[in-house]
C-alpha cells in the first residue's frame, strides 16, 4: 500500500508544506493523509505520478531504499577469548590457593583481575555534527534496524549508547534504559559501569522499548522541556555492535539548549572513533571546521602501533552526508565538494599543526593523508557511500585486533613487573630468616627519623605547590604578552597579507579560525613547555624522597629497595594519578614512564586505548591533556568570532584593516583574553590537584610499607616467614605461566 510519509521524506525530500505546494492542495490535506485519517485521493495520487515523472504502477510499488548494514568480520571473538582465557585461569588460580595464598597477595591478583576485567573494553565509534545532518538516520542505518528516532527537525537530545544484546547484564529485561542527567555536562551516567546494577538503578529514569526514546530522548518528546533525561542505552542484535559500541550525540547549534553543546563534547572524549557528518549541500561551514579541530586534538593516536598496521587519521570520518541533495548525487559535483571542503579546512590549520601528533605515531601527515578522510554519505545512493562503509568496516574490524594485542602486552608487563616485586620479597624473607638484627635496625632507624623525614617531605612538597603556582602566573604572563603581541590591527593585517587572505567572505572565515587556531596553539606550547619543567621537578622530588630513605634504584629495574626491602618509589606516586579525570601538568611526567605507566593505570581500570597515550610518550600525554581543558574555551570563542564575521561587510579600499578591526573588537567582547587566562588558570589548579593526588599515594604506599615491615619483625615466626616465601615463589610461577 502507497505509503504518502515514506514517499515524500525519501524520494521527494521534501517538507509537507513543500509537497502541498508542489502538487496545489492544502497542507491540511496532506497531514491527514499522512496520519492515515484518510485515504489518498485518486486524483491526488495521479497528480503526484504526473509530477515526479513516474507511472501510476511504478508509484503504487514505491518502497523506502534501505542501506544494508556493516558487517564487519567478528575479530572481537578473538578479543574477548583472550580476556576470557586470562580470566578463568585467575579464577582458576585463586579458587585452588586460596587458603594457601592467604590474604597477604591480593593486591597482586586483585590489580591483573580488574585491568583485564575493566580495561578491556569495545572500541567506541561517536557520530557528531551540526543538528538535522543524518546522524540518526546512519545509524540505523549502520545496524541494520530501525532504533533511533528520526525526523526533519533536530531529533536527538540525549547522548544514546548502542550496545549489541550479548552486552546486556542479566539485571536488564528491557530493550532500552533511559538515565537521568547530571548537574552540569561533565557529570553523566558513565557506561563503563554497566555491570554496576546499583550504580544504574541509581541514575535510571524510565525502561522499555526502544520506542522510549520518542519521549525522552528527543526534542518533539513530551519529556524534552524537563531537562530529566541526559542518556539511554539500547540493546540490539546488530552484526557491527559485536565489534564495537555506538554513541549518537545530540547535534551542536540547536539553540534549544544551551547544555548540549556541552553534553557532546564531553561524551565524544570517549571516542576511539569519530564520524563528523557535514550536510553535503553546505559542507564544511566554518563551525564545522571548528568543531573537527576541536575533535581531532583530543582523538587516541592509534595509528602508533607496530603490531598492527593502522594507516594515519584511520579512526576519523568526515562525512558529507544527503550527498543525493548535490545535483542528484552526481559524484563529480561531490568530489568538487570533498576538495573544496579539505582545502578550506587546511586553509585554517597553523604551521605544525601536525608535528605532535606526527612526533608521537612516527608518520606524515599531509594533503593526500587529509583527504583520504574526507567520504560522502546517503543511504539512498550505494555507490556514495561504499567508500565510506568500507573504510569502516576496516577499522571497526583492526580495533579489536590492536586491542587483543595491548592485552597481551599488558598481562606480560604486569607479570614481569610482579616477578621482580615477588623475586625482592622472597629476597627479602630470606634474609629475615638469617639476619632478623638487621631489619630489627632498619626499622628503629625509619621510626627514629620518620618525624623528620615526613616533615622534610612536607616541605618539599610545598615547594613542588609552590613551582606550580610560579608556573601558573609564568604561563599566564607568558601568553597575555603573546596574545598581546598576535591581536593587534597591525600584525592581523600583516598576516593576512603574508597568507594571501582575498577579498571574500570564506576567506576572511577561513582566516579568523586559522587566527584562533595559532592562539590554542600557543596556549598549548606554553604550558608543554612548563609541564616539562615540571616533570623534572617531580623526578627531583621523587629522587630526594628516595634518597631520604636510603632507597636504591637500578636503572634496568624499576623496583627499588631499601637495603633489599622492595618500595617502588615511582610506582607509588604514579598510583595515585589512576582515576583522577585529567593529569593536566603532570601528563608529561606520566608519559616519561612509558610502558610503566601505561601498566599502572591499566591495572586501574583506564582503557587499553586510552593508555596508548601514557606508553609512547608524554608529548601526547601533555597535548590531550591540554585539549581536555582548553579545548571548548577555544571552540567557543572561535564560533563567536566566526559568527560576529558572519555579519561583517567587506568594503573596498582598505578592506584588510577593516577586518583586523573587527577581528580585534570581536576578541574583546568576547573577553578572550581573560577567558584564556582562566583555562591557563583551570589547567595548573587541576594540576596541583592530580600533584596532591599522587603525593598522598606515596605517602600512604610508604606508611603501609612501614606498618608491614614493623608487622614481620614484632610478630617473628620463623615458620610464618617460610611460608610467605612458599606463597611468593607460588605467585611468581603463576604469572610465570598465564596463558597468552
């Protein structure tokens, strides 16, 4: 049966109002049709045959075109066998020593368990774009099945986690869960917890089909007003959902709210793939360029592994989507546009805007890198969006195999660095054994000078407060002088002049974002500058502690001992930064631990992905951190400009300095100045917070360690002692034998 709604909105791509006047009747008419309140006319259904040029048989057998989905081959299976061998064998292992074990070395299994339990995890593809650009609709269309709401307006309002039915915990009976929002952007429901049945019974709001999400999940719903929702979860039997989780973000630039600019920033920083949807027929305005630079600041360099050969930028897409709406889908007018589009986005890019990211993955990026990125996209036309659909299939397929192979890395590293933790304990409890006097002295000497000692820590750790304060006022003076220096009607015009900016609108555009862009850019290579000084303040103060305690380090050998009794300095300090939401300053330091680092904060819960960034170097330690906080203060500042521009006639004669002036004043009263001061400000705050953090873990690592060794020598037993070698030796040849 001729169905009037499907014909128009995928054929025609048209409006009803549009459609009313296309074919001279009432739009009244055209909404009851639609409705099913009525049939459809004869002479209504011939007229719309008559003009669209098509025979009254070939309308009548009209089916809405259907995408197939993605079918990436299931290399997750592989993923999740590992995890599963890893995990029965630790099972395994603790049900058949438990009584011999004891209590005394869970902290040892306890770390591997809940790095291979909650680190592993799906990589996560995030669609984001402006509103009313198709995101929705390529979802479902990616999956198979019809799940997210769609429509000629602005639809979605909430972030929405698609996850594959097999992800679903047995608590959940519903297709769909809808939870409720935070206090501000940066605070949500967090999916990473989903197996936490009190923490989501926590935020849930309502339960159901997937048919919710038409109340709460989109801007027509009769719960939108309310504010109550902020996320949804549904679970659906989809081929590509086995390999990855799916995140649909509310669109930038509704308007309707002001928190959703907010909300999808935030939620996007999950992504370990970005899909930017542009409209074909507008693509790649400057906010769009804005939005993907933003994006691609804070994106995992996955591209850096050896072991599996992941081409540069292979997990960001820029799409242009409804590419059918350009001249009929005629590819040559298309790829006209995804020129276009990489030339105006490269136009605003500042020299090196590259060199990190290049630094940190060891490959080149440039035009043709760039361009390969760029798809076009309609679920009407299958040859516009093969390209694309191939694309990621390929990675949604590579991910998974990366992942598997950071498993393996992780467990061996963690086993290395438990067999030399285990190997200095049975050391240790075998000189007990012989030389008891000798640590009855040690101990008395640690308590004798502990009070010094902890005050003389004290201190150098306000001095460490003190340096990050200097740092903070340094960096501030540093880029008011810079900023100074950059936003002045002279230097504008003489830039624009040594760019080559012409008389147009895009160009001058093109220049204001290029303008801010060379602004993050200083911000952030001021306070990589200050983060590196950082750095080797924090290794002075980590040495002196050492030294203070007659800690002695090997440089092959993390593990340090005092006088043949393991404490891990490092270690200590570094285990305070797990959890905390950004390292700010202390990112460069983070990242100088290397595959250290990456172990330590996996066997807290980070993400394999994720830590990518800790164990091949700080540079992109430092850099995501800084985009993490100056990201959006960037973005929003760059939109008011592009925007105040927008409106700005360009005149003859002395047009350069016209628009200087207007770039200038556009700055000022958007008091950028002092709003990047404040993120300057907001980056060395939560930088002596992440200090704070990691200083007390230190502490509390060695007052433990203390308590443990006072523990051993008061209550003596020569038996016990054996024992905890027994155990030790036990616990080293079980990692020595972990299944990879």
């Amino acid at each position: 049966m001729f169905d009037l709604k499907i014909f128009r909105e995928n054929c025609l791509k048209m409006t009803q109002d549009e459609l009313a006047k296309f074919i001279g009747e009432p739009l009244e008419k055209i909404s009851r049709i639609e409705q099913k309140i009525e049939d459809i006319p004869l002479n209504i259904f011939l007229t719309i045959a008559s003009k669209t040029g098509m025979t009254p048989d070939q309308l009548s057998q009209y089916e809405k075109p259907v995408a197939c989905p993605i079918n990436p081959e299931d290399t997750w299976q592989q993923t999740k066998f590992t995890k599963r061998t890893i995990v029965d064998y630790i099972e395994q292992g603790c049900a058949a020593n438990a009584t011999f074990w004891g209590d005394d070395y869970h902290s040892f299994i306890d770390g591997l368990r809940k790095g291979i339990s909650a680190a592993v995890k799906k990589p996560k593809v995030a669609l984001i774009g402006r509103s009313d650009v198709g995101k929705s609709a390529m979802i479902n269309a990616i999956i198979g099945t019809e799940k997210m709401p769609t429509s000629w307006t602005p639809t979605t309002s909430i972030v929405v986690y698609l996850k594959h039915i097999s992800d679903r915990p047995s608590y959940i009976e519903d297709e769909a869960w809808v939870f409720k929002a935070g206090k501000d952007a940066s605070e949500s429901w967090d999916d990473s917890r989903l197996s936490d049945e009190a923490y989501c019974r926590q935020w849930k709001i309502a339960g159901g089909t997937a048919d919710i999400l038409s109340s709460y999940g989109v801007r027509q719903g009769k719960h939108f007003a309310t504010k109550e929702a902020g996320a949804a979860v549904i679970f659906v039997e989809s081929e590509v959902l086995k390999n990855c989780d799916i995140i649909d973000l509310p669109g930038f630039g509704t308007g309707d709210r002001n928190e959703d600019d907010a909300i999808t920033l935030n939620a996007k920083k999950a992504a370990d793939v970005l899909i930017y949807l542009s409209i074909a027929n507008g693509f790649m305005r400057e906010e769009d360029i804005q939005y993907i630079k933003e994006s691609i600041s804070s994106l995992n360099i996955i591209e850096q592994s050896s072991e599996v050969d992941i081409p540069p930028l292979s997990n960001l897409f820029i799409v242009a989507s409804q590419a059918h709406t350009v001249s009929n889908g005629n590819v040559t007018s298309l790829n006209d546009i995804l020129d276009l589009g990489c030339e105006r986005f490269e136009k605003t890019l500042p020299e090196g805007y590259w060199a990190r990211r290049s630094s940190v993955s060891k490959k080149s990026y440039g035009h043709d890198v760039l361009k390969s990125r760029f798809f076009t996209y309609t679920t009407d036309i299958e040859h516009l969006r093969a390209k694309f659909e191939s694309e990621l299939k390929k990675i949604l397929e590579l991910l998974p195999r990366l992942i598997n192979v950071r498993i393996k890395d992780f467990v061996r590293i963690y086993a290395e660095q438990s067999g030399i933790r285990l190997d200095i304990e049975i050391r240790t409890y075998t000189e007990m054994c012989d030389e008891r006097e000798k640590y009855i002295k040690l101990l008395k000497e640690i308590e004798a000078h502990e009070t010094e000692r902890a005050n003389d820590n004290q201190n150098r750790r306000m001095g460490i407060f003190e340096k990050i304060r200097t740092y903070k006022a340094d960096s501030i003076d540093r880029f008011a002088s810079e900023y100074g220096t950059l936003i002045t009607v002279d230097n504008i015009v003489k830039i624009m002049k040594d760019r080559k900016v012409e008389k147009k609108k895009d160009d001058v555009q093109a220049f204001s974002s290029y303008l801010s862009s060379v602004l993050e850019e200083r911000v952030q290579s001021i306070l990589e500058t200050k983060s590196a000084h950082l750095s080797k303040d924090i290794d002075d103060y980590l040495k002196v502690f050492a030294s203070s305690h007659n800690i002695i380090s090997s440089s092959d050998n993390p593990a340090v001992t005092i006088n043949g009794v393991e404490f891990n300095v490092k270690r200590a300090f570094a285990s305070g930064l797990a959890g905390l939401a950004t390292f700010a300053g202390l990112a460069f330091w983070a990242g100088s631990l290397g595959n250290l680092g990456a172990y330590i904060l996996v066997a807290e819960g980070v993400s394999l992905l994720s830590a990518v960034g800790i164990s091949i170097g700080g540079t992109a330690a430092a850099v995501s951190s800084v985009a993490a906080i100056g990201g959006p203060v960037v973005l929003g500042i760059a939109l008011a400009i592009i925007a105040a521009l927008s409106v700005f006639a360009i005149f003859s004669g002395g047009w350069e300095k016209s628009v200087a002036k207007k770039l200038v004043n556009a700055y000022d009263e958007q008091d950028a100045l002092m709003r990047f001061k404040d993120c300057i400000e907001t980056f060395w705050d939560q930088t002596e917070i992440a200090f704070s953090a990691a200083a007390d873990s230190l502490e509390n690592e060695w007052a433990g360690y203390v308590d443990n060794l006072s523990t051993m020598i008061s209550e003596y037993d020569i038996e016990a002692i054996k024992h905890k070698i027994a155990v030790a030796r036990s616990i080293k040849n079980f990692f020595e034998h972990i299944p990879l």
